[in-house]
C-alpha cells in the first residue's frame, strides 16, 4: 500500500468519523491504546461539570441524582461490547481486586481445590491468583504452558483463570472451545478481557463464559488508572459470594445493620464507595462506540495490521503475534534484542509504542481512532530508525521506572 491508498482508505473507512471522538495531540502517532485509551473529546466537559456543578452546586445531594447508580449503568453499557446481559456486568475496584473476588469465591463455593492458569499470564492475574489461594484452606496454584490448558482441566479443578488476548504477544484464544473443556470437566472459567474489551468482538454469554474481568484504561477509554468491571453469568449470581463484604454490596447498605446480608444479584460484587470521578470518566470513554458494530472494529484492526506487519519486515525484527486474524488481538508485537532503546527512539520521532521486558516491541491498533496513513507513517518512521541505528545514542538506552 502507498501513501496515498492509505490516505484513500482512511476516506473510505466507515469508522473514520469516530477519529473525532478523541482529542489526539498533533504530530504524534499514537500506538499504545491498548495501554492507555486516548483522551475522549467529551471527556474534560464532563468532568468539569461533574466537579462544578454536581459537587461544588449539589453536593451530597448528587448520590440521589445519579451518582449511586454509576456502577450498574456503566456496567450496561460494557455489557454489549463483551456479548453481556445489562445485569451481568458492575464497574467496580480494579482488575486485580476483582480477580481475588471471584477467585476465592469461586474457591468457597465447592469442593474442588485448584486453580489452573497459564504461564506467562500476565502478573497480575498469576500473584492475585497465588493470594488468593492462600485465603481458602487446601487451595493450590497450577501453572502449565498454553498448550496445555485444556488437557489439564482434571477432576480437582475449580477454576481456569486466563487473558483472552496474551498482553505481550497478543495471541488469542479460542473461547468456546476452551470455555467448553472447563465445563465439560466440572470447571469453571474466569477470562480476562484487558487486552479483548473494546477492540476484538466477544461474546461471553454465546460461549457460555462463567465469569470476566477487564479494566476500562485501555480500550475502553476511561483515562488512567480508571475502574475495572466485571462480569457474573446469571445462573452464578446467587451461589456466589463477595469475599470482600463491604457495605456497597449489602442488600440495604443504608440500613447500616451489623450483620452482612449480600445484594441480590450483580450489586453484591460491589465493595467500598464508587469513585464518581473515575466512573464519569469511563463512562465518556464508553460513549465513543456508540453506533460502532464490534464486528466492524475488528475487521478494521485486522487489516490495520496486516498493513503494519507487511511494511515492518527488517533485520532482527520477528513478528511475534499470530498472522490468522482469528487467533490475535488488536495489537501487533515484535522481537528484538535492542527492543527498548528503539521504542525510545520511536517516541521521540512522535510514534509512541510500548515495550515489554525483556525484548517485545508493542504497538496498540486501536480502531476507532488508528487510520491507514498512521499505520503507514508510523512503519515508515520505523524502518529509518532501524535503517539509521538511531536507537543506539546512549541517551535511549537509559531506563524509566515506567516501561
């Protein structure tokens, strides 16, 4: 592709118009979505009038007008973009709080002592999960390669907590089937959608999912260190309990009664007080897909990178996500040994990308705001960094506390 058919596909691209959902600073490529959403439009509007008129004008008066409600109404609206009922989805905490949520309450609900993941799981899921096991007497860890996941789905098995889409490589998984081996063997299973949510069509309820979490700073939206969510199938919503009882999730947390009584349904997975201003921001992060078929953006995406991946052919540079769009996720990831100075470089030629340790190369493909001339510029400004060895001035090599 030339420049200009990219340009003529970003003119032809049926998402164009949601570009202008964001506020995306000029002369920067911007290709880490998948780690940080871009700033929404509407979001600093929002916000203002969430902190000058509902707070400084109402006050405490602004819980009875709307501000209760914001972790039921954000989940809702999460809800469609991971093939989710409206009751089945919370905003809430973070990602790793719910994790230890639902896996100690899964743990507490039976009989069976194991939880099995996958190595290379990212971080955080493996450390909650090892906490978690250690809440709930004769609980165990099992960590096994990817492929052999399914196999190892035994009799003891609780639960199989895995990521839909591999942070680092951006493999995906195939949802029915494993979903599928998990039930046919008495499991339960708990996919992570951070990297999946926003950005690849799911569809949890068709896959007879058990239960998911994902975080909304992402794909979704919601600014830095925004609020996660998390879904509880319908048929589990009564047998499961919150192992951290805190009053938001009580049946009358007003009534302020010592002993705890659990909400009925997806609100007992509620725990301390909402965070207003975090929630206001994801929510106006959610309204960017508004109209937007998930479908669609994948498809997009896909071709975005079949576009990044044909222009990115260099020496010691080895594609590391899977080609068949059906097996990956919305971001394209590189090998290479000198990976972190020439992120570096990227950065201050205006293409920001990421890095994760010790040797990928990460860029985020972000439909709804990635056009075909990003792409294009941006595998351009590569190739010359790579071409010029740029990335070895001693100044790129140093280390943030941030990677």
């Amino acid at each position: 592709m030339t420049l200009e058919e990219a340009c003529a596909a970003d003119a032809a691209d049926p998402l164009r118009a949601c570009r202008d959902r964001f506020a995306l600073p000029e002369g920067v490529i911007y290709l880490d979505g998948n780690s940080l959403g871009a700033l929404p439009a509407a979001t600093p509007a929002r916000q203002a009038d969430l902190v000058e008129r509902q707070w400084r004008d109402r006050l405490i008066r602004g819980w009875n007008e709307g501000w209760i409600e914001a972790p039921r109404r954000v989940g809702a609206k999460i809800a469609p973009l991971i093939g989710a009922a409206p009751h089945e989805v919370i905003a809430a905490d973070s990602t790793s709080a719910n994790l230890f949520k639902l896996i100690v309450a899964v743990l507490q609900a039976g009989e069976r002592r194991t939880v099995l993941s996958e190595a290379g799981n990212f971080p955080t899921d493996l450390h909650v999960a090892e906490g978690a096991v250690r809440c709930v007497p004769g609980a165990r860890l099992e960590i096994v390669t990817r492929e052999s996941i399914a196999a190892s789905i035994g009799a003891d098995t609780a639960l199989v907590v895995l990521t839909h889409v591999h942070y680092k490589t951006a493999q995906r998984y195939d949802m029915k089937s494993i979903t599928a081996a998990a039930l046919a063997a008495g499991a339960m299973i708990l996919w992570d959608l951070s990297h999946s949510a926003g950005a690849v069509a799911v569809d949890l309820n068709s896959a007879d999912a058990d239960l998911a979490v994902g975080c909304g700073y992402k794909y979704l939206n919601g600014g830095p260190g925004a609020p996660a969510w998390l879904f509880v199938a319908e048929r589990h919503q009564d047998r499961l309990a919150n192992p951290l009882s805190g009053w938001m999730g009580h049946a009358q947390p007003f009534a302020f009664t010592d002993a705890y009584e659990p909400a009925p349904g997806i609100d007992r997975w509620l725990c301390g007080t909402p965070p207003v201003l975090a929630l206001s921001a994801l929510e106006a992060g959610l309204a960017t897909f508004d109209g937007v078929s998930m479908p669609a953006l994948e498809a997009k995406g896909a071709r975005l990178f079949d576009l990044f991946a044909a222009r990115a052919a260099a020496p010691g540079l080895e594609c590391v996500t899977p080609a068949d769009p059906a097996a990956r996720g919305s971001h394209i990831s590189f090998r290479h040994p000198h990976a972190w100075p020439i992120n570096n470089a990227l950065i201050e030629a205006g293409v920001i990308g990421d890095f994760r340790a010790p040797d990928i190369l990460r860029f985020g493909l972000t439909p709804l705001y990635t056009g075909y001339e990003d792409v294009w510029r941006a595998t351009e400004i590569l190739g010359e960094v790579l071409a010029t060895e740029r990335w070895r001035e001693s100044r790129f090599a140093e280390r943030s506390r941030v990677t």
